[in-house]
C-alpha cells in the first residue's frame, strides 16, 4: 500500500478513515475507545493519546444522529 499523500510505501493507516500514510506524513490524534457512564452519573473515556491520523479526514469532534438504527 502507498502513502495517500506521496505515493511511496506506507507505514501505517489513519485510524479515522483508513487512508495509508508513510512516516514522514503521518500525524496523530487522541482516539476514544471505550466511553463508561459511572454510578454518580459521569461520563468518562478510555482514550490512545496519540493514534495514527493522515491529515486530510475531518474527524467530527461531536456524535452525529444516525437514523434507522431504532426500532
């Protein structure tokens, strides 16, 4: 696979969309794994500080509403 920004071999893939990036372009971001809704009525999150991200995907910084997924 080829790095998304220059076309020589990647080293890794954005963990927000899954483009290919080698070292030189690759950039990082905290990503939430888990979220836990404590007994006092908290939130709080599991999260990698420094997660793999290429630079050119908008991670959103609040959820979106995804309908159809009721029932």
């Amino acid at each position: 696979m080829n790095c998304w920004h220059c076309e020589r071999p990647a080293h890794g893939v954005c963990r927000f969309c899954g483009r290919a990036v080698c070292k030189e372009h690759t950039k990082t971001l905290p990503y939430i794994t888990n979220l836990y809704h404590t007994q006092n009525g908290r939130y709080k999150a599991l999260v990698v500080a420094e997660t793999l991200y290429c630079g050119v995907c908008r991670p959103k910084e609040d959820p979106i509403s995804v309908s159809g997924l009721d029932e």
